[in-house]
C-alpha cells in the first residue's frame, strides 16, 4: 500500500489530494500506467509526462525512479520561482 498525494492542477484534475494505492508497480513509471488505466480523469492529469515532477517520499526524482520500500508519491507541476 503506498500514498499517492496529488497537487495543484493535478489534484484538480484527478479529483482527490491523495488516495491509498495497491500497487505492484516497480517504478514509478509503472503507477503512472496503473493510474491511467483507472479512469479517464487520470489518463487526462498524466497525459503529458514532461509537465509534471514527482517525489517518493518527499525526496525529488525521475520517473524511472523505484517504488522499492517507497511509502509515498507526490506528483506535482514544476515549481517555478518568485
């Protein structure tokens, strides 16, 4: 079971600010696929891959990144400065 948190236009978009997930996926990459494959509201928050960044438990990383031990993934939109 791992923590999915959603932020900003992704949470908008997908309807929750975190849900709890069973998942077998590896990476991240592979819950990205899970989720899609849910619904189309999910589909939609992660269609374009290079508008978002992730974070496993709260460290920032890639998509390619493990999921191995991981207990929580954020997906957000870049942060921008100001």
């Amino acid at each position: 079971m791992i923590d999915v948190l959603y932020f900003a236009w992704v949470r908008e978009r997908i309807g929750l600010p975190k849900e709890k997930i069973e998942t077998g996926a590896a990476t991240v990459a592979d819950l990205v696929e899970e989720l899609r494959a849910r619904e189309e509201r999910y589909a939609v928050a992660f269609a374009d891959l290079s508008a978002l960044r992730v974070a496993v438990d709260q460290e920032l990383t890639e998509f390619d990144a493990s999921l191995e031990g991981a207990r929580e993934v954020a997906f957000f939109p870049p942060m921008t400065g100001g």
